[in-house]
C-alpha cells in the first residue's frame, strides 16, 4: 500500500446523532483504520413535549452509558509487550451488560412510537457505537424511509456502506445529504474522503478518469474547509490530495520539470496550512513527515532530514525509519 493511501485511511468519517439533553453527542464509525471524529448533531425540539422529555433523557442514558463502556474497553487494553489476558472476554461482557438497559428502553420507545425517525436515527447511532452494523443499517434505513428531509440518516448510511458495502450505495446517499444541507462540512469531508479512497469505485460511479476523481475529492475537501477552515484534518485531507496529482504527459523536459516543481511547492504550502492549525505536538510531527516527503521528492535531502530531525514520537516512528533509510547515501541533490 502507497504512503498516500495509508495516510488517506487515517481520514475522518464522522456519524450525526441527535443531541443530548443539553449538549452535542458524538457518535464514532468503528472503522479499523478510520479515525472518527465528533459530528454536528439534528437537535432535539425544545419542547415539554412528554415524549420528547422521554427521548431526551433516553440520550442522555445513552452518552454516560457509551462513556463508560469505552472506559471498560480502554482499560482492558494490555500494554504493547504482555500477552492477551482473559480480562478482555470480561471487558466486553461488562460492556453488553452496560449497555443493556439503554437498548431496552430505546427498543421500549420506538415499539410505542414506531414512527418517531430521530428515535431510530439515535438507536441506530448507539447500536453502531457498539458495532453491531447490521441493527444500525436496519435502525437508520427506517429513520430515511419516515424522513427522507433528514441527513444526518442519508450520511450515516454512506459511512457504514462504505465499511461494510456495498460501496457503491454510498455515493448517492451521500451526495442526499449534501443536497439536503450543503452546509455541513462533515458531509462533504465524508464524501471527499469516500471518493479520495475508493477511487476504482468512483470512476464507475461518476464515468470518469482516475485524474477527473482525485479533482472531485479536492474540490469537496475545498468546499469543506471552506465552511470549517480551522478544521485540521480537513486542511491535512486537503494536502493528501496532491499525492494523486499526475504530471501533464505531453510538453518539452524543461516544461515537465516546472510543472514538477509548481506541484511540489503547491503541497508544502498544503501541509504548512494544516501546519498552522494542528492541535497537538504529534500532528505537527505528523506534517513533518509529509515535509520530509516532499522535500525527498525535490532532491532537498538536507531540508528532508531536518524534517525528520524533529519526529520523536513513537506513533510516526516507522514512517520516519522509513524516509530515513530512503536518505541514506543522499547527501547531494541529484543533477
């Protein structure tokens, strides 16, 4: 697998959930290599409306029971060098048992009110929560059919497609949820991330070249940004994307260079964007490494190990042993 797409498999896939009594509630995506962020959530009416009371505080049941199941399974986890431990079986039997009573009364709430759709649209968000994908698709595929008008549910079912399939379903009912609120980046940083990803899959889709896909993944992740520009990963995708850019075929050597050197100084600004909004010291040393790579690339052997001079964190250690291999006997720019 390219660097490219490793790094593109770290994208966000983000899943909408109603909110809590009085906050936001984040839903994740169990995907294996995925990271999951924090989506904005449909509200719940503001209302003494004793069923909206009740689904209210059914959510909030929801959000502590979710905190501590994750607690139960973080502390199950054994460090790196000790073998698995039974615990773990424990672990996720604890975290059933936990689960259970809230999975009893959202199941109590939608038999009395079948047709509540935002009821399911959370059943289903806190039944993918637990991995159990199937029951999410059947929860969140029942919220559409009684709201098509909602999103967040078109956008759920394109996240979970996408991890389970089949892919394909995801491209329309993604391209829903941008047509019914084209002002949620998180919808169209999910759909850049799904088309910059499953590029075969969405040549077929849109009819058209390799090239044609990796410009409709940069112009979502642009619109995207455009709506949240101190998003980093979005600004991180955004300079993913020159990765897939191909040189002009046709054209004399000197022509093909300066295209070469424009593409290349157009991603470092990329990444220096993404650079000046990273939140924590180990996404900066992330972008170092995609310094380290342009630079490589650019013959500036000097600048790439002074990228990677600054990478210590154990999480980016085998990329970086990785380009500095690559370093190794480079100590001049090529002619």
């Amino acid at each position: 697998m390219s660097d490219a797409l490793t790094a593109a498999l770290t994208l966000l896939l983000a899943t909408n959930r109603p909110a809590a009594a009085s906050n936001l509630v984040a839903a994740t995506l169990p995907l294996p290599t995925a990271v999951v962020a924090a989506a904005t959530a449909a509200g719940t009416p503001a209302t003494n409306d004793p069923v909206e009371l009740e689904l209210r505080a059914i959510l909030s049941e929801d959000e502590v029971a979710l905190r501590e199941i994750e607690q139960i399974l973080d502390e199950a986890v054994p460090a790196p060098d000790a073998p698995l431990p039974k615990q773990s079986i424990t672990a996720a039997a604890r975290a059933r048992v936990r689960a259970e009573p809230v999975r009893r009364r959202y199941e109590r709430f939608i038999a009395d009110h079948p047709r509540h759709a935002r009821a399911r649209l959370a059943y289903g968000s806190f039944l993918n929560e637990l991995g159990e994908e199937p029951e999410a698709i059947e929860q969140w595929e029942k919220a559409r059919s009684l709201d098509p008008s909602e999103p967040a549910a078109w956008n759920n079912l394109a996240n979970v497609y996408a991890h389970i399939g089949p892919v394909e379903k995801s491209f329309p009912y993604y391209e829903e949820a941008i047509r019914l609120n084209s002002n949620e980046p998180v919808y169209l940083h999910n759909f850049g991330t799904l088309v910059f990803m499953f590029r075969r899959d969405a040549t077929n889709y849109f009819r058209c070249d390799e090239q044609t896909v990796f410009q409709k993944a940069f112009d979502l992740y642009q619109k995207a940004i455009a709506l949240d520009p101190n998003n980093f990963q979005l600004a991180a995708d955004v300079a993913q994307t020159y990765y897939g850019w191909r040189l002009p075929a046709s054209g004399t050597a000197e022509e093909q260079q300066a295209a070469e050197r424009q593409l290349q100084e157009t991603a470092l600004r990329a990444w220096t964007n993404a650079l000046a909004i990273a939140p924590t010291e180990a996404d900066r040393e992330g972008v170092a490494l995609h310094f380290a790579r342009w630079n490589l690339r650019a013959g500036r052997y000097a600048e790439a190990r002074t990228n990677l001079a600054g990478v210590t964190n154990a999480m980016h250690a085998i990329v970086r042993d990785r380009l500095l291999r690559t370093l190794e006997g480079r100590d001049s720019p090529p002619k």
